[in-house]
C-alpha cells in the first residue's frame, strides 16, 4: 500500500485487488509452468517502444504530472468511452472540449470513475490500470467509491515526488527507446531539446503526414502552407509536394526518426502516372475534388511514401481501417479522440494490390500493415505477410490489443505468416504509466501462446526461449531499425 | 426413468445418456470449480424471458399438449431442417405445408426422428432436447431407434397430466415473466384473457410491425387495412402511417408490453425529411416501389422507431441479417419459417450511422442489437456498444446460441463493451419446454467464461459472483424495464 | 536415426526433435486422455485421399524419387514463399521458374532450406515436416544448419532403395485409394498405365475442367480446341461445349473417376437461359468478352456442371475464393503455383443460390464446398450445409488445414451442420511423402476435437468413437462414392 496518506484511510472498505504472479496464463498446469518459465526470461529485458502517442514535452521539461484524473481518465478514451456508453457525460470526467476544459472538479470526476470503475472488468484497461495502481503505486485494494479518495490522494502525492518525473519514469520503467508521433509541420524542438539535454533517454518521433495528405482532415488546408514553408517548396505541383515530404522525412530523419506512419480509413492504394497523379493534386489544391478524389489521393500517396522509404529508408507503418469520428455529435462538441471511433471492415487483398505490385517484392522495404478488422488476421494478412518480402505485421491494435485480441492474432497469424514476419510489441498509447503493464501483458500473452504449443508438442523449449526473446526485443529493434 | 409405460419396455437396448451436473464447464480442473461455484449461485434464479416466440394461447387456455411429435418435432425447424439436410423429407417429419398437415402418422415420424438423432450431435438442440428428455420426462437412456417407441409413449402420458399443463410447466420452470411477439394487427387477445383469468402468471407480447412495415413482406397488402383500421388511422399520408404505430404501440403498451421487435434483412437505417419520407411511402402505398425503395423504407422506419421508443419508452429491439426463405422451392411449399433462413454478412458501422447521427446519444433510448454475423461481435458490435449511450448487445442470436457461439459471444464482445453493455439472455424460442434448458446452457456458459477469467486472475470470486448475477437476473429485468 | 550415413556424422550439435506419441492432443490431462484413446481406434485405418494433386506417372513409372530438395523443397509453395517472405530468392531454393531449373546447387538450396527452417515453427509444415522427418526417416534432431548435410544425404540414399519408390511407400502408407486432379485435354494415360499394370493401388482422377471454362486462364484458347477434339464435338455452340464436357466426364468416369472439381476466384453460379447462355459463349469463343462475362460463365458453368452430375453421378466438388498469382511480377517470371495465391473474401449466401434453387434440394447430388474464407464458417457454410440436401462441407482447405484451422472449423461448422454434413479429410497435397502426416493431424485434432466434447458432458465415449471413424473412413468413402 502507499505509504503517503494512509493514515488517514485506515478503514476502506473495499476488497482487495486481485494480482497475481500468474496473471494472464493458462490456469492449466502443464502450460501455466512453461509460460512462467518463458516469461520469466523476458519480464526484465528493456523495453522498446517503436511506435507511440506520448508527448515529448513531458521528456524535455520532465515536469511533475498534476492530478490523477488528468493522468489517468481526462485523456484515455479507452476508459471514458465505457463510461459514457453507460449514460455518463464526458463533461463530468473532464474531458476537454472543443472549448476547453469543463469546469468539472478533478476530484469529483475522479469519485464518478472509481464508483464506475467495475464497467471496466473484463477489458484491458482493467487490466493495465490495476497494474499502475499495483505496480507503480503499491495499491492493494480494488478502486471503487469507497476508495475513491484514498486512491486521488495517494496517487497525488505520489505524482509530486521528484522520483515521479517523467524522466525517472522512463528509467525505472527500463525503457530503451520510445517513438513519439508527429506531423510534418511539427518542427520537433522537444525532441531536439531533450537530445541537447545531456539526458540520454531515447524519445524520437515518427512521421505521421495525415493533416497534409488527407483532404478530408480539418486541418488539411490549414496545414499545408506551413508545410510548404517549412519544406522550402512552394507546392505548386505534385513533384513539388512529394520533394516536401522528402525534405521534411529527411529533417525528422536526422532527428533520429526511423520510421512514417499513416492512418488512413482503409488500405486503399493506388499506382497513377505522373500526370494522373499531378492532375488529381491540382484537383485537392483547388478544392476541387470529391469523397472519391481524396481517397483515391491517400492511396497514390501509399505508394509514393513506399517509394521514398526505400529511397531514404523510413520504415513505413500502415494504420488503416478506424472509422474515426464516427459520433457526429460528439465529434462536433468534443474534437477527436473521444471515443467515437471504430474499427470498419477493411480489405487488403484488392487495396493493396496496385502499391505491391510495384514495391512488394523489394527485400529492402519495410511496410508494417496493422488492422482492426481482426477477420483478415487468418484470411488476408497472414498469408499476404507469409509471402511479399516488403510486409511485416504489427501487432493486435487497439481495440484488439486485449488478452483475447493478442491471442487470436498469434492462432491466426502464427500458421501461414509463422513468428518472424511479426515485429514484436507496439503500446501505442499515450498512457506513458502504463506502458510497462501494456508491454508486460504482451510478454505474458506471448508466453501464454507458446507455451501451448510446446505443451502440445510442437515446439521445445529451447525453440519457445528463442522466440519469445526474440519477440520482445530483437524483432521490434530490428523491424525499426532501432 | 419415466413411471410410465415402464414395464412394456423392460429391455431396450439403447445406450445411457450424458447428463452431467458438470456439463459444459471446462473440463480443467481449476475452471470447472471456480464455474460451479458461480452457477450454483444462480441455477434457481427465476427465468426472465423477455423475448421469444410461444404461443399466448398455450396460456390462455391452459390445454395440454398433444403428443411428443408435435410438441418436438414438427414445429423445431432447428431440428428438422438438420434431418432434412441428409435427405429426409419434411412431410415424413409432420411438419406442415401450405395445405396443411401431412397425412404422417405422428409415431413414424419420431421414430424417423428418433433413428436420426445423432445427426444433432454437437449442436445445441442436442443438449437442449437431452436436457428436457431428463430433466422434464426423466429419460436415463438415449433416444434411438430402440427407445423411439418408449420415448414416444412415455411423453405422450407424461403430457396428459394436470401438472404438464402450460401453465403448471410455467410456474415449475420458475418464469418470473415471458414476452411473445406479435404484430400489430393482433389483439392480443390471449394476453388479455391471461390478465383477467385471475392466474398471476405474466405473459406480455413484444410490438413486432414487420407485416406492416416490410413492403417485401408476403402479407403487407393484406395486412395494411387491418392496420389502419385497428388503429383508426386512414394512412393516407406518413403522418397518418406513424400515428397508427404511435396508437398500435399505445395499445400494446397497455397490456403490459415493454419493447419492440424488428427483424429487417439488413441493419440499414435512413433519416429522411419529411417530404422525402412521405414520398417514399406514396410509392409503397401505390406499389411503384422497387426493391430499394422497400429497403430504405424499412431503413427510415428504424430510425421513426427509435424516436416514438423516446417517446413512449418502449425498448427498441433490432434482429438484422437474416436472410429468409432461401430456399425458394421450399419456402413455395412450406412457407416460411421451413429451416430455409441463414445468416448473411451484415453491416453496423455505416448502416447505423443515420438513426445514431440522431439518437445515439441519447441515455433514455435503448436500443437492444442481435446479429447472425459473428464476425462483427469485436470488429463493430463490441466497439460501438462500448460508446454509444443508446446502444445495447443481445445475446448470441439463433445459430450462434449454442455453447461455442456464447463463448465467442463474451470473449468478442467483452474486451470492448464489458459486461454491462449487454443484457443477459434471451431464449427467442417457440419450443416452450426447452425454456429451462437455454437458460441452463447461458448460465452455465457465463459460468464457464467468468471462471476463465478468475482463474487467470483477473476478476475475483466476489466481482465474479456480482456479474453472473446481474447477467442472469438484473440485467435483462432492467434492459426490458420489466 | 536413419542407418545410412551416420557414422560420418557423429558430433552434429543440433538439438533434439520434438516427437510425441501426444502431440496436438490438449495438454489437458481429462481431454488428452480421451483424445488418446479416440485417436488409438483410428491412427491405423486405411488412409481414403479423395481429393490431391500427387503426380499419376510416380505411380506409373515408380521410379526413385531423386533427392531431398527436389522432393520437399523445389514443389512445396508452403515451405518456399515463407522463406521468399524473409527476402531468400526463389532460385536459390532450386524453384522453377518459366524458363525452367534454376542452375543452383540443390545441396546449397538445402543447406539455405536447413538454415531457415526455424521460420516455420508454429506452422503446420513444420508439423508436417518434422513427421516426414522423424516417421519416415527417422531423424531425431532439428532440421537447422548444423544437421543440413547430414539431412541432405542420408534423405537421399534412402531415396534410392527400392522400398522408398512410390508404389512401396503407397503400400507403406496404408493408403486405400488416391485421386489426383486433371484437365478435360487429359488422356490418363498414366491413369491407364496403373489400372493395365496388375498393380492394385487404386490411383483414380478427378475432372479439373477450369482451364477449358475460365476464359481468363491463360491456357484457355490453347486448350479449347484439344478439347473439342478428344471429346469429338465442334464446339460451335454451348449444346455442343456442354456435350464435350458430358464426353469427356463419361471418359474420366470409365477409369474410375467418382468426382469433378472446380477452381474459382468466387462461388458465383448463375441459372441462364438456354439462349443468354449460348450468347455468353459466344462472346467467348470470339474473345468479345470482358472480365464480367468471363466471371458470368465460370458462374453459369457450375450451374450447367451441377446439373450433369445428377445424370453422371460425379461428385462435385467447389474450391472457392483463392485470389492467384496476387504477385504480378513473380507469375510473370514463375508462373503458376509458386506461392503468389491468397484467400479472399468469399460470400456463399448470395452467390450459391442461383444454382442452389435449381438443385439444392436434389437428394442425389452432391456438392462438396471448400473455403479459404474461415469467416464463412459459421456465418454461412454451416448453417447452409445443415439444411441443404445437396450440400457437403470439405474440410479446412489450404491456409486453413492446419491445428488451429482444422479446430475452427469444426467449432464452428458442428453446431449447426453437425458431422455428418461434412466429409471427412482430403489432404489436397502434391507432397506425397506428407500426406501420412496430414491425416495424422486430421485424426489428432479429430480425436481433440471430440474429446473436448466428451469431457464437457455433450457425447459419451460411444458416440465420439463412432464419429471419428466416421470421419476417418466412412463419411470421405461414402461422400466420394468411392
């Protein structure tokens, strides 16, 4: 238990929280000891952080984090969303708006999450916040409304300490490198500032160009004259526009930056001529264009992003298939990321087509696929990752970076793509507390996999300490190029 | 064993049945004791049903049934469409046609049943018949040929008594409420003739419009008049047309009944304006509609449910995705409901989004969603559920209410819209006597998913224990506002 | 260890192979016990393949077979597009390519093959392999650089005796009856060759017709005429393209042909008029066609080929969904067969029904549908295969036929089709010396299978007997009519 402010929570009544050394495993015993001796030899190994959300501002003012509830449930859509599909307003968690911060008392949204806080049993998140509550705060008892005030105090107080700084965060948390995501026009000055520092923790970013790519993003127009200013180029035609994104790839590269990222409603890719491609950005500068034209964009810059990664070696992650902003009204209040975003049916087989045709069989490219239509796992990406020599897949995302999630991936992935066209853990998150519980559940699950197919004999335990360190640490550092 | 017609059948040869306190639990060991321990808590519960299919007349007047072939075979087409797709036809079986009964003797048929049993193995009906041949009837030994005569005659003296009458098998099963279906040209005449019996069972009917609604469906034409006249309305324009569901809901409303149903071939919802909306059903009305204009109407009637459901608080049930009367040339002679339906790939994401841009943030609606298309419980059904403050999931529906289909059921749809999202079981049966049974199998399946989650430590007995119970009883009683 | 060669290789370090008499059983001790004994009672039954693509003339000929890599390497696009994946070359691993041999060293391909062989872990090939490796040969140590020569050589002087020639391992194998697959422009003669031989392993056919009903096969027009010769039709109209088919079929069943199979991109069918169908062909046989009415045709064949099996008797079989020669600039240079094909979406539902209202209820035909589409499973095949007399289910097919596949299958398929609407294994390889080891793993996961069932209470030992030698020996006799 935490030792500040226990004092005065002498009486809590609430149960305790269950944390087991065994958590996650087969309960079968058979499997549930290769796992534990599996796991074993990785829970300690670093931790490598190849594609994530958080701010590299904490990295290079390295302030104390404020409250609990800006900490933890303000910004983490995975734990408001459930919240408010149960009737509860955002506004009353403190959640920002498009107008800023609601003037909600932290500590009152702190008591209506603690009191809401069962919603979340059987989801991950119940998962990796018992782990921060446990692990980095020394909770024992279960969060609810009885222990609502214990927990804001405790984690408070906890959160002032100069042990609790972001920068001694990284280092107890044994993480090795850890990438940030920003956008073209972002000039990356955190990142430089921490890197001037003396302190050699390693942030880097990875170039995420949607808000100049996507003509359907509201900050498309807006965005891309800083784009062409930063760059150098006036934008005037396609060959310009790609020479931006190659001079700004270059500026993120020498920061460090190994890799692009691109988010895009579905994997749609394209392969135009020169002038069809030429034509079709006059359109989207002139404002010409339609839902159809700007789709067709995204995907011709799938393939011209493939072209310049194997030109400057930027690893380049697909993101495709969120249905974002999906709650009209929310959005139109509340902005992005709150929630109302969704996984969608997503195709790989057609929509990737035109960009491998050209660069698929390219040994020295590296396209990272993720979904979250986990029914193409077995039926599209496995096979498709178990052949091109340009794909890699990343692992289960988002909605189903669960338990049940990871473990589908690997039961469906492992048979025709096997372990080495996988690249390891990603945590994804902006939740920089609980990276390691997220990166712990990976191991755990890995563990868990494995460990049944060496108890049914399919592998021995030489082979499952081969993969599973390889998994947790070779591969994402290689896939990287870290 | 059945007391009756015992001595006749002293010999029979066939085999002892499987009936197991343990059945369905995981086998392993630490599991099945953890899954006992949480459905012994909830076994005796009473039975909430608050969707389904028996018929109010059983009720109303309280006849017994007639025997075993009829009560079983004739009307399940679970299991005669399994017997007919190994060659066996329907008229051999009882089941009856457009003109009517065929000239089967009952005994043939269920000792054709009887021989053919075993094709039922590992599917649901299988546990369910078994359950109620034990549990109801006493059987020990499987039904074969060799017991198909015992089987036969034991039921049907079993079925002449006073204590196997609906209303006494009602109060024995320990149905605390069921809910029936009817349209809206129904009286509901049988429910009333229950509420005034003086007998406290509660047996409400479910507002299903489908024949009024459905422009495609066979008896719209025929069914529309009736409609209007019942409700007062001339329906002469959309306005009338919506008045005369408000004043049919009403109604329906007054006998005690708490929901809708909508069984729509798809989930498409439309928001049309008025004018669009009135257009469209002058069209219908004067039947120059086509096939896409029948579909958005029954889009743009999910979505004027949804808002009468604000109104008058009737919970608003979508069951979307079946595709009906597949088989042409038997649905020609059989009619519908003939084993000819199967599900088809069905979209929520985009299909929703008119009716949820309207309502979907609304607390006070609850819109409760089946699907026949498992591969959208984690991809849509989950996500959505998991966010929107209207939205709530049914059960595993029809061919997916079976163990493996309840178990995908919970480890899809947890991970992303937890357990109180959803509203613990329905039955949906017409076979009244396999009540119990699918009750049995959801707890016991609950059981078995909630005890995989406390033995990999991830819940404890007490959250556990909290959640089978809400499942099992607060759930569904609050979802339907029973 | 083989006998051959070993002294010369004493000290190899690679270690130990996994083998177990237990392998792919549940590790669970209740399961892997009943799993034992289920697998016990069928581990020995004649093997019945009715449905592969061996080579007739191993048979004819029986000649040795030459080396290691030509034998397990060269031909297996399961093994080489996994290490094509992880940038090997094809002509290193000794593959053809349209100009043919690669002039690589197939010592060097195999020491390439050794090296990578980790990266199949957790594949079914790995399984397949190693049981190849240790049943056959007897190996007991990994595959991997260390043991490459010694691999290399002693697989070869074994290869060169007398009792490892085709015909002696067919008997060794305990194999009842074999069917490879050819085209209509097939004259079997090495089907001939066997049955005038006085051997008596039964090497049988089956009618592969696509080339000669695909316009886009790139064979197509080649082959068109050769068919119109060897089955004495002119082919100048569709009455006479479908006498040729009907011809050629009563040949193939005159060398004891029980089945016809069909290859298509979709399970599109279409039910034409005798004049819209002829036009149809007409348009192709001109080469007026567009990729529509290529499509349209495949369509309309299964149809026409559905109907010519309720007068000739073949069973007919549909594979359905394989997305060929995805990789443009590998079949350009490869050709066919070398790892470029994937599964895609497939829908049953819509597409099947133009021929399913025609002959779906026929009780004397017999359709047997493959998927790569596992997500159909228990949406569509299932459901449809339990209520259609016509329909059969095959078993995983491909990218599916391994553990986790064969397991997803059967859950998903028995809870509405149960066992008896499916047919048993069909190894569908051209590794002859794999197909011991793929029925091996179809009656492990069988036994796996049930046992999970027995040990949750739903079969008793009896009945889960029956049904796997059922599965084993019955159901694919019967199915196939053989």
């Amino acid at each position: 238990m935490p030792q500040v402010s226990i004092k005065q929570y002498a009486n809590i009544k609430s149960p305790k929280m269950v944390f087991s050394e065994d958590r996650l495993f087969s309960p079968m015993d058979v499997e549930r000891k290769i796992a534990r001796d599996l796991y074993e030899a990785v829970r300690d190994m670093p931790i490598i952080s190849p594609h994530g959300h958080t701010d590299p501002s904490w990295f290079s003012e390295n302030k104390n984090f404020t409250n609990a509830t800006e900490l933890f449930l303000a910004p983490d859509h995975y734990v408001f969303r459930m919240l408010y599909s149960q009737g509860i307003d955002l506004d009353d968690l403190c959640v920002s708006s498009r107008t800023g911060k609601p003037p909600t008392d932290p500590r009152k949204a702190w008591q209506t999450f603690a009191k809401n806080f069962y919603l979340m049993r059987g989801t991950a998140s119940h998962i990796w916040l018992n782990h921060v509550f446990a692990e980095v705060f020394g909770f024992d008892i279960i969060l609810d409304e009885h222990s609502a005030d214990f927990y804001y105090d405790a984690i408070n107080e906890t959160l002032a300490q100069d042990n609790f700084k972001p920068r001694a965060l990284f280092e107890r948390f044994n993480i090795e490198v850890i990438s940030t995501t920003e956008s073209p026009i972002d000039e990356l000055n955190h990142h430089k500032a921490i890197l001037n520092s003396g302190w050699n923790g390693r942030i880097i970013s990875a170039y995420r160009p949607d808000n100049v790519v996507d003509a359907e993003h509201e900050n498309f127009y807006n965005d891309l004259p800083v784009f062409g200013e930063l760059s150098g180029e006036d934008l005037g035609d396609f060959k310009s526009y790609l020479r931006a994104h190659q001079n700004r790839r270059a500026y993120f590269k020498s920061t460090g930056v190994t890799s692009s990222d691109h988010g895009h409603p579905t994997a749609q890719t394209a392969d135009l001529s020169g002038a069809q491609a030429d034509a079709l950005y006059q359109k989207i500068l002139t404002k010409k264009h339609d839902a159809k034209d700007a789709s067709l964009f995204r995907a011709q810059m799938l393939t011209e992003f493939a072209k310049m990664s194997l030109e400057d070696g930027l690893v380049l992650q697909i993101h495709a298939g969120a249905y974002r902003n999906h709650n009209k009204k929310l959005f139109d209040k509340y902005g992005r990321d709150k929630g109302g975003d969704h996984p969608s049916p997503t195709d790989y087989i057609y929509s990737l087509k035109p960009l491998l045709d050209r660069f698929g069989n390219e040994k020295d490219l590296s396209i990272i696929l993720f979904t979250l239509d986990e029914t193409t796992y077995a039926r599209e990406l496995g096979p498709m990752a178990g052949h091109y020599p340009a794909l890699k897949l990343g692992p289960a995302w988002w909605f189903n970076d669960c338990p049940e999630g990871m473990l589908k991936f690997r039961e469906n992935i492992t048979p025709s793509a096997g372990f080495y066209n996988t690249i390891g853990f990603n945590d994804d998150t902006r939740a920089f507390l609980s990276i390691p519980a997220r990166h712990d559940m990976a191991r755990r699950i890995d563990a868990r996999y494995l460990a049944s197919l060496v108890a049914s004999h399919r592998l021995n335990m030489d082979e499952a300490h081969e993969i599973i360190s390889d998994l947790t640490y070779k591969l994402p550092k290689a896939a990287y190029k870290l």
